[in-house]
C-alpha cells in the first residue's frame, strides 16, 4: 500500500488515502497529510486501517506526499560515489572528503511543500547552470515526533557547474524551480523489511533512446536512517512532518549533462517510482504558486 495526497473526483478538493495497486479508499477522518504526519506511529497505523469505500485509480490526478507547512530537506555525500563525484567536479576537494566521515552529517533545507513537483510532473534545470543531473535517493518521511513512518523516492535536482564552482553556492546548485520531485506515493515503514538493502535505479531518456542508466543500492548509505532524523529533529521542530532524502549514489560522469525533454525514472524496490521530464527555467513552474492559492494542490 501507498499514503496518497489526490484530487478528490467528487468536489476537486485534496483528500488523503491509501492507494493499493489499481484502488483507491479515502481515509477516514483525516483531510491533509500534515494531520496525518502530527500522529504518533501506532494512532497513524491506526487511522490508516480505517478506509473509506474503495474506488479505481485511475484518472485520478496525485498530488505530491506533503502539505502544510511540510518541508524537504536532504543529507549530503552519504554515499562513497557521492563523495568522489563532488570532489571530481570541485575546486575544493577536502570538503567533501572531510564531511563523508565527519560526525555530524551535511543537511540542508530542499523545499517546502509548495514547491515540490510529483511523478508525471516536470523537473527543472536552471537556466543558468549547463550541467545538472538528477539526484535518485531513498527519502525517509518522518511525523513530528521524529519518528520514522514511511519511504518514498525523492529526485535531488543538482546543477554541478554551480556546486563545484564553490561548495558555498550549493544553495543555488540545489534551490531552484523544479529542484524537487517527489513519487506520489508513501510506502508504510511497517511494510519495507530492510530499508538499508533496497535496490535503487537511474534510467535517462532522450528523443526515446536510453542515453545513462545505473544502479546503486541503500546498503552502500554510510549513515543510519534514524540518526540523519535525530540530528534533523535536534534544533528544529517539524509540525506537520518532514521528508529527508538521505543523499545519491549515482552521478553520471562530468562528460553528462541533462537537457530539455529528457525523462527521467526512478525506480526504489518495495518503495516506488518516479517518473518526470525536464524543463528549463522557472516559468514552466508557475502552476505551483496558482495551484496551492487556489488551494487544489
């Protein structure tokens, strides 16, 4: 099964639900991710055992796993390639050496809830960078008890000519329009046996030819789960809940840049896909701002 944010069919308004395979069930009770996320683990597996009637999916339009005053943050350099690839494309290697092992790990915000684009949705490139690439991570969802409640999968759009220009631009390497994409889906903690063994894999299309595909696994993160929350949760509350991608252990080669129209797939076991086409600049993204103000996002 699947937690999912969708337009309900009756009055077009968002409606929270559990999604399994080609159904649909409104949850009882519940109106938004953020009351949802506010529970302690045991009432939320709970209320998600309390389904309303049950209805086809399809047709269905899904909305990104996140709302209120949700957020996305990411853990950096969390995997060995990760750190290779920062220090490839950097002017200053040791940084990224050093915070691969250090104690405390490399977090930064991603996006708030608003911002973020959801399977079937474009990505975004900025128009000012020239080489980006997609980010594949296993993004751990948390309630706001800190308490580990779900996986879903998470694309950490990345300029690398911005970052490796200096790792204090990452916020302009990894804030922008499009930077955020989320698969519609939340797979239950209760239903993932082994989060740290879960095969991930990058496929990029363009013009309909496979031009990059890799493959990576969770059992290569160097942190654990639970400590990246902990660390997360220290100085900050999180009252509708957060998403933290836990970092990427696939980069393509510096000789790779993603264009205009590339589709790119995302595919987690036991977690779910994700799916989005690229676009250039902020303007392809505008619907964010009016949706959420007309509050059908």
């Amino acid at each position: 099964m699947h937690l999912v944010r969708y337009l309900s069919p009756v009055d077009g308004r968002p409606a929270v639900g559990v999604r399994t395979g080609d159904s649909l069930s409104q949850l009882v009770g519940v109106n938004t991710f953020a009351e949802l996320l506010q529970l302690p683990l045991d009432e939320l597996q709970s209320v998600v055992s309390k389904l309303g009637v049950e209805e086809p999916a399809a047709g269905v339009k899904f909305l990104p796993p996140l709302d209120g005053r949700g957020e996305v943050w990411c853990a950096g350099v969390t995997y060995e390639r990760s750190r290779g690839a920062r220090m490839e494309e950097s002017t200053e290697q040791s940084v990224y050496d050093k915070v691969y092992s250090a104690d405390r790990p490399e977090l930064f915000q991603k996006a708030p809830a608003w911002r973020v684009v959801v399977d079937g949705e474009p990505v975004g490139i900025r128009s000012d960078s020239g080489h980006d690439v997609p980010e594949p991570e296993l993004a751990v969802v948390a309630n706001s008890h800190g308490e580990i409640v779900g996986f879903t999968v998470c694309n950490d759009m990345s300029s690398r000519s911005i970052e490796g220009v200096n790792p204090l631009y990452v916020p302009q390497a990894k804030l922008f329009a499009g930077g955020c994409s989320l698969a519609s889906g939340i797979r239950p903690v209760w239903e993932v046996a082994d989060p740290k063994n879960l095969g991930i894999r990058l496929v990029i299309e363009r013009d309909g030819a496979e031009v990059f595909a890799d493959t990576t696994s969770t059992a290569k993160l160097v942190r654990e789960l639970q400590d990246l929350i902990d660390v997360l949760f220290l100085p900050n509350d999180f009252p509708d809940g957060v998403i933290l991608a836990t970092g990427t252990g696939i980069v393509p080669e510096l000789d790779f840049a993603l264009a205009e129209g590339d589709v790119i797939t995302i595919t987690i076991d036991e977690v779910g896909t994700l799916t989005n086409t690229v676009a250039v600049g902020r303007e392809p993204f505008a619907f964010l701002a009016t949706d959420n103000l007309e509050g059908t996002r």
